[in-house]
C-alpha cells in the first residue's frame, strides 16, 4: 500500500513564490508518474505537472508553464512543485498522485495539452489528502 501526503501550501501574494512537497511512504514500485493536479472552482480536477518516475520527463499544463517546476527526489521519496511568479488564478487545493498505469499517465499529458480535466473515470491509481493554495492580489 502506498501513502501519500502533501505539504508546503499556504497563503502568498500575487507574484509571490511556494513549494508544496508530496511525500511517499509505502511501496513504490510500479510507479510509472507521478502528478500534480489542482481542483478549481468549477470543483473540476485539472493535471498541473506530470513527471515520469524512470526518465525524469516533465510536461506542464500552459497555464503553469515556465513558472511551476516539478521535480522528485527518489532517495526521499518526495514529489515537489516548485511554484513561482503565482496568479491569483492559481488559488486551489494541490493534490499530488502516484499514477500506476502507464496509459493513465499519457492521457494525463493529453488531458493537459487539450486544456480539459481529469477524467473522473480514470483509475489514477494513489491520491494524497491535498494542500490549499491561496494566491491574494
């Protein structure tokens, strides 16, 4: 069985910059991604950042693109995002996810590149309990 728990969220202003960390305890074998993704307000899961757990391959959603960096730390088995220049717009609660299933992971990145949500369908695998993200002007 596999654990999640996320940590780092807060409140920051506009412009301001956070680092939330997402910390495995279990089993993590069979990995195949792991995820960042962030419920907006129309209560809708979006993917933020995706990191291939073998070859550290990223993709970020556009609307996080050149300011959130995702990154892992395999020895601690810790998942990070590190947030930069934040926008109001990018208030929400952060969960992180261990997808399992490879094909989970490639509509993730397309799910990002089409600029839609998660499928509530999708068998993703292990979620954490998430962190609140509030961006003030």
């Amino acid at each position: 069985q596999l654990q999640l728990r996320e940590s780092g969220g807060g409140s920051v202003q506009a412009g301001g910059s956070l680092m939330v960390s997402c910390e495995a305890s279990g089993d993590t074998t069979g990995t195949q991604c792991m995820i960042w993704s962030r419920q907006t307000p129309e209560n809708q899961r979006e993917g933020v950042a995706l990191i291939y757990t073998g070859r550290g391959v990223t993709y970020y959603a556009d609307s996080v693109k050149g300011r959130f960096t995702i990154s892992q730390d395999n020895v601690k088995k810790t998942l990070y995002l590190q947030m930069n220049s934040l926008k109001p717009e990018d208030t929400a609660m952060y969960y992180c996810a261990a997808v399992m299933k490879f094909p989970s992971c490639v509509r993730v990145t397309t799910s990002m590149a089409l600029h839609v949500g998660l499928s509530a369908d999708d068998d993703f695998g292990y979620w954490g309990q998430g962190t609140q993200v509030t961006v003030s002007q």
